[in-house]
C-alpha cells in the first residue's frame, strides 16, 4: 500500500490533469453513497467528522475521512482535515492520500470544470471572496481553464487580504495581476467570475454588485443554516450543482431562498454529471447570470485519488 504526502499530491496532479479526470469521473456516473455528516462531541464552533464513500462503475472505490473544524484558522491548523483510503476492486486498500490536501485540490478543480460550462470563455477578471487555505487553489485552478489577467483578494481585514494575495501572486506567476481588498462591492462589479471560499454564516455576497453575465461560484458554505450570497444573487439566475442530493441536503445558499420562494427547483437545471457527460450544455448566452453551488462529493476524491496513482504508474 502507498502512501501520499500533500506535496506529492500536489505535484502529481496539475490542475489541467485534475479537471479532466473529475470530467472523466462524473460523466462515467461513479455511485456516490450520501455521506455521513456526525457532530463532533466537544468541539468549540459545530466541528464536523465527514465519511464520504465513492464507488468507480469499473469496480474499486475510495472512502475519505474528514473533520471539519471552523475554529481551526484562530488556532493555526487547517480547517478541513482529513485522509482518503483508495481501494482495488478486489477491495484491496492501494493507497492512502493526504486528504487536506486533496480536498483541496478537488474542490478547485471542480469549479473549475464547471466554469468551463458556466463562465464566458473571455472571462479575465476573477474575484475570490475569502483568504483562507483554499482560495489560492482557487485560483490556480480558474487561471488554468480561463485567460485571466486579474485576481482580486477579498477579506475581512487588510491583513488576511494582503497575505493570501501574496501566496497566490507567487503560485500563478508575473502573468495575472493579483490584488487584495477588503471591500468586495468594489471590485465584483467588474468580475467575471466571483468565487465564495468563506466559513461565513451570513452573506458576503450581494447580488446588486454583480454584472450582467458574472458566473458565480459557491463553494464555502455547506450546511442548511449558513449562506454566502443573498437572494439577489440567485434569483434571476440559472442554477447549477455539484450534485443534486448534496447541494439539496445541505447548501442553505439554495435551501433557504428555496423554501422562502424565491427562487423554483426548475432554475437549479442540472449537476456537474450533466454537464460532463453533454446531457446539459451550461451557458447559453454571454448575458445570463449563472451559479454554481457545490458542497463536495466523494466523485472528486475517488477521481483525484485514482489520477495521483496513475500519475505514478505512469511515470514508473
């Protein structure tokens, strides 16, 4: 059995190999159990232990274990942390994965898959809402399938902003300008894709900043009674979903507006499945607002997992 550090992780899987194996994955139609969300006794601020199954068609799986821990920034450690147990079909354990890092890999790449149907082609200006540990893969991940020129920053104090401007500035490189603020009203309006990596409970986004055709990317919340963007963004947009049975189990961002009726279940018009496998087309003009909410699914850990070991194979 194999196992894989973070920095090996990282260096086997590019963004432009992990977004065309998550492809792959959700267009194969991998079985995705419903994961199990447990409360961690004693934790300070709702910390979560995670078990999200995936079975591969073709036989094998990977199951991820991972704990969620919101006041873990305050204290030096990672948010979200965890491994990821990759099986043979024979149900051989094979390897064993750093899951932080995974995690966040897959969770960039699969937005960043989905602005390849949502966002316009010529989509230079990203916004990312939010300094924590994922948003420099965030942006990674967008600067790898759109042409982007400019990232802006946005946090709560100056501080955060600054820092996670300069981890970004020097992973991507003297190609995009990258700056940092912390007033998001000020620069979304001239974004095209505005991406939310925030552990906020109330919006942090509003829908009168945006501009007309903005694709909107919703990845931080991920339970019923926390939200990122406000009724103004998604009420007149087209909705899209990681998957279905996640997003409308858990994201408050499409539950809450939802139930209030402001929005219908017809705008949520299909999952990342749909879109891989041509089901669904995405975009269909350049004027038209569209969301994409994920909550993550074990689709992606399965099919990261499985590239980092043909990674090896393939280099042995």
């Amino acid at each position: 059995m194999r196992l894989f550090s973070g920095p090996e992780i990282e260096q086997r899987l590019p963004p432009a190999r992990l977004v065309a194996a998550l492809r792959a994955a959700f267009a194969a139609g991998h079985v995705c159990p419903p994961r199990q969300m447990l409360p961690l006794p004693g934790s300070a601020a709702a910390g979560w232990c995670l078990l999200m199954p995936a079975f591969s068609r073709s036989g094998g799986g990977a199951i991820k274990l991972v704990t969620v821990l919101p006041d873990n920034a305050r204290r030096g450690h990672p948010t979200v942390q965890g491994v990821v147990v990759l099986f043979s079909p024979q149900g051989t354990p094979v390897a064993v994965l750093d899951g932080t890092v995974l995690t966040r890999l897959r969770t960039a790449a699969a937005s960043a898959l989905a602005s390849t149907f949502l966002s316009r082609p010529d989509s230079t200006h990203l916004v990312i809402i939010g300094t924590g540990a994922l948003a420099p893969y965030m942006a990674v991940a967008h600067a790898a399938v759109r042409p982007l020129r400019r990232i802006s920053v946005c946090g709560r104090s100056a501080a955060s902003a600054a820092a996670a401007a300069a981890t970004i500035r020097a992973r991507i490189g003297g190609a995009v300008q990258v700056h940092d603020c912390t007033a998001p009203c000020e620069v979304v309006a001239d974004a095209d894709i505005v991406c939310c990596v925030t552990s906020s409970a109330t919006p942090v986004l509003e829908g009168k900043w945006l501009r007309e055709g903005a694709f909107v990317d919703l990845v931080g919340s991920f339970t019923p009674d926390t939200r990122e963007a406000d009724d103004a963004v998604v009420r007149d947009a087209r909705i899209f979903a990681d998957t279905f049975a996640g997003v409308l189990a858990e994201a408050g961002d499409i539950l809450d507006p939802l139930a209030r009726g402001v929005i219908s279940r017809g705008q949520l018009e299909a999952e990342l499945a749909d879109l891989a496998s041509g089901r669904h087309a995405g975009r269909a003009s350049a004027r038209e607002r569209t969301v994409f909410k994920s909550v993550g699914t074990a689709i992606e850990d399965l099919a990261a997992a499985e590239a980092v070991v043909a990674a090896v194979a393939g280099s042995a």
